[in-house]
C-alpha cells in the first residue's frame, strides 16, 4: 500500500485552503458566466428542441421502429395529459409517444372511467400521489417518497408498494431522474428564491 | 487614516458574479408557452428513459444518431449544456462537424468532404436507383451506389438487389 502524501496534502494547511477557495471562485464563476451567457428563454428552446430528438430516438427503440406499441400506463395518460392540455397549438406536433389527439382522447377517457383497483392493488389516489411526488421531486428516491407519504397519514404503506407502483409507471430511479437536471420553472422559481442568500443553484 | 482603513478591507471576490447573478434572476421572464412545451418533453423523456431503462440495456448510437442529436445539442448553451445531452462536448464538436460534412475547420480554402449518407438509407438508394436504371446491370449500380456510400462492401448491394427481385445473373 502505498502511504506516500500526494502532492496536494503536502501542502500546509493554509496553503489547502487557499486552493480550496479558489476552485470555489472558479465554480461559482463558471456557473455565473454560463447561467448569464444567454437569454433564459433562449436556453429553455434548446433544450426542448434537443429534447425533442432524444425522445424520438428513444421511441425508435422502444417500438423497433414504430412497430411495436408502448406499454402507458392510465397515470402516464394522466401526467402527460395534464400537460399536454397546457400546451399551445403551434406545439402539438411535438408529442412523441402518440398524436396530441389520441394522447387527449385517451387521457379524457380515464379521467371518466378511472380503471377499477384490482385485488390488493394500491389505491388508485395513493398511486398518484406517489407518482407526482417522484416528478415534483427529482432527488427523492422511494425510501424518502415513503416517509413523505406516511408523514401526510399513509402509514401502512411500504417501501415495496412505493417501488412497485413507480416500477409500474415508468418512474425512473432518482440518480436517472436527476441527470437532465432542475427544469426551468423550478430553477427560475428557486433562483429568484435563494438569490437573496447567494446559494448556488444548478 | 480613513484611506489606510479601506485599503485594509478584502475585496470580495464573488461581488462582481454575485451582482451579475443577480441581474440575472431579476430580469428572467420565462415566456409561458415555451414553460409548457418544456414541461411536457421533460416529461416524455423522463417515461421514456423509464421505459427503456426497465430493459436494462446500453443505449448505443450508430453514427448518425450521433449526429442528429449532436446538430441539436450544439444549440444547446448555458445552464444545461453539457448535463441535459447524451452526448460529450467533445462528440458534440465531432458528429457536428461530420453532419456537415467537414473534417477540419480552417482558414484556408478546401474542397468539402462529400456529406456521408446513414446506412439506413442503403436500401431505399439501391430501390431508386433500379427504379430509375432498370437497364443497369449489378456492377453498374454498385458503381453508383458508392458515390453515395464509398465504403460498402460489393456482397451487401447484391444481397439487397437479390431481396428487392432485381437478379441480371
């Protein structure tokens, strides 16, 4: 084993500090010049414009090519039906998974005939919560969403109930969930927020 | 004595980005619509990856993947420049160059490298080309087809004309 000092804790201790504030600075500075390089709005059509190849790659895939239909689940319906009734007109096109039409229909049809809870099936209420709770919260992974879940009174629930049901969904784990990082509303809601104390937000 | 007393002072070295920060956060106005057209993709994408991720599976690219999402990502600056895509800045540079047809950029005046076509369009090449040329015989197409395609093998365009009925032989 090797016990040699490297290089960086043969410095004094003042000397480590000293290095330590200055990648700070250069973080901190990084991210400002980044952040402030471009108009916010222009930033968010990039992404969307980016985001709309890679979710036509990945249906590509997932149907080997448009031939095989996706396994969505009535909350999926739910969750991309409740934004896609937000979404303007000159947008529609950009829907991935099936035509802005049929994605509504669909959605509208679940919301008036919710499908029945099969035996020992989690309710259908408690599956939503769990599911919005995962999309609101990216860094929550599903020992976190079943505390937060007992907190609000859902105290029989367990750890496997939250897994299955986001398992279910198509809820990615939060290390995946947190790759694209905080969306754009959120960030530009906590940066108005957190500026005051000059936290830094990415 | 006042002027000894500010020079004593440490600048703070974060004033300048902090204020710039600042400037930032107070000005930004997202517009609406887009809010909700990014809502949705990050959505999508979000199932999508969940989807996928369930087959436990290494999403490999073929080249001009590569490139369709590197012509996209290269618009992408900022905040979520290099987290948001699945490709490395430096993939980026690259598939971004080679989609337009380039192997170097420089200064000096050179004749463009002939943009590659994506294997994927082989066949549909071949199917026009014998639609176009029925006359022609196998050696005649692949001698055209490799104007499009310089590095296809000979085997690979007959076996596709064999398949599409198109035999001289």
């Amino acid at each position: 084993m090797n016990n040699e000092l490297s290089f960086y804790m043969n410095l004094p201790l003042t000397e480590r500090e000293k290095l330590r504030e200055k990648q700070k600075q250069r973080t901190y500075r990084e991210f400002v010049e980044h952040l402030t390089a471009l108009d916010a709005n222009a930033q968010m059509e990039a992404e969307s414009d980016y985001l709309i190849q890679e979710n036509r790659l990945l249906y590509q895939r997932l149907t080997s090519g448009d031939t095989e239909l996706l396994d969505i689940t009535p909350d999926n319906y739910r969750m991309l039906g409740e934004l896609a009734k937000q979404m303007p007109e000159e947008f529609r096109e950009n829907v991935t998974v099936l035509k802005y039409d049929d994605l509504i229909r669909i959605y509208e049809h679940y919301q008036q005939n919710p499908p029945s809870p099969k035996f020992r099936q989690v309710p259908l209420e408690v599956e939503q919560l769990i599911v919005d709770m995962a999309v609101n919260h990216p860094t929550w992974g599903s020992p976190h969403i079943l505390h937060a879940m007992r907190n609000v009174g859902y105290l029989d629930l367990k750890d496997h109930h939250v897994r299955s049901v986001l398992n279910k969904n198509h809820i990615p784990i939060a290390r995946k969930r947190m790759k694209k990082g905080v969306s754009w509303k959120n960030f530009a809601a906590v940066l108005k927020q957190s500026i005051s104390t000059g936290v830094i937000v990415k | 004595m006042n002027s000894v007393s500010k020079k004593s002072f440490l600048k703070n070295p974060y004033k300048k980005w902090y204020r710039k920060l600042r400037e930032f956060s107070d000005n930004v106005e997202l517009d609406q619509k887009s809010v909700a057209r990014n809502e949705f993709l990050r959505t999508e994408n979000m199932l999508l990856w969940g989807m996928f991720s369930k087959n436990n599976e290494y999403l490999r690219l073929l080249a001009h993947e590569k490139e369709q999402l590197a012509l996209s990502a290269s618009q992408m600056h900022g905040r979520t420049q290099v987290s948001a895509s699945l490709l490395s800045p430096a993939q980026i540079i690259k598939y971004t160059r080679s989609a337009e047809g380039k192997k170097y950029v420089s200064l000096f005046p050179r004749k463009p490298r002939v943009a590659k076509l994506p294997i994927v369009h082989l066949e549909a090449i071949i199917r026009s080309i014998t639609e176009e040329h029925p006359s022609w015989k196998k050696q005649q197409i692949y001698n055209e087809v490799r104007k499009y395609f310089p590095e296809v093998p000979a085997f690979r365009v007959y076996d596709i004309l064999y398949d599409i009925g198109f035999w001289d032989g």
